[in-house]
C-alpha cells in the first residue's frame, strides 16, 4: 500500500503532457533569443578588442615620441629639479616651526566669558576694574 502511495505522490510531482507541449515552443524562443545576444555580446566584445588594440599602439607611437623630445629638450636638469624640491621642504619645515613657536606664547583662559555686544564690553569694562572678578582665578 505504502508503495502505491509512493508511487502517486511521485506522479503528482511530474508534469502534465499538456503544459510540457505549451513550454516547449517557449524554450525555443527562449534559446533563439539567448544565442542572438550571445552573438552581439561577442560581435562587441571583438569591436572593444579592436578599439582596444588601436588605442594602445597610438599611446605607444606618443610615448615613444614624448621620450623623443623629452631628450632634446632643454628643461631644468634633475640637479636643479632637487634643489627646488628640497628648498620648498626646508621653507615649510621653518615655516611649520614658526608656527609652532607662535603657538607656544599661547595663553588659555578657561572659564573667562567672551563678549558679545557693545553692552556685554560696557560690563567687561567694569569687571576689568571690579578686583572681585580677578579673585576667582587666584
């Protein structure tokens, strides 16, 4: 008995005869259709190969050429190239500790209102004579 029901449950799971014959006029539409964009896909691939190809000999005819006139050229020599290089790092090395120095006579105030208007300097005014105000710091 188990077998039997094995065996219809196995038969449910297959495909009617009548829905195979509609999906197989389908798959060869289906199939002509993915071998045409298999042939433009390769048609443009072999058009980029040769664009590619084309491209990389004109960059090499101007490399070539580049290094041509790059040898008579009569440019600053690569002693002087240095010279400037290592002259614009001493600048901003002495430069950097100017700044450094600058920032080192600093002096951070905490807890010090900022003004805001005329008003607010009018009363920094009398706080700056007021002795009271310079108490809280000592």
């Amino acid at each position: 008995m188990e077998r039997y029901e094995l065996m219809e449950r196995m038969l449910d799971k297959k495909c009617n005869v009548a829905d195979a014959v509609k999906l197989e006029p389908r798959l060869t539409k289906f199939e002509s259709k993915v071998w045409e964009a298999e042939q433009k896909h390769n048609n443009h691939m072999v058009e980029l190969e040769a664009r590619i190809t084309h491209m990389e000999m004109k960059i090499t005819t101007n490399i070539a050429a580049a290094n041509d006139n790059m040898d008579h050229d009569n440019g600053p020599s690569d002693e002087e190239l240095i010279k400037v290089v290592v002259q614009e790092e001493l600048n901003r090395k002495t430069a950097e500790e100017k700044d450094i120095d600058n920032r080192k006579k600093n002096i951070i105030l905490y807890r010090v209102p900022e003004t805001r208007s005329d008003s607010s300097r009018e009363e920094s005014n009398e706080r700056r004579h007021n002795p009271s105000f310079f108490d809280v710091f000592t």
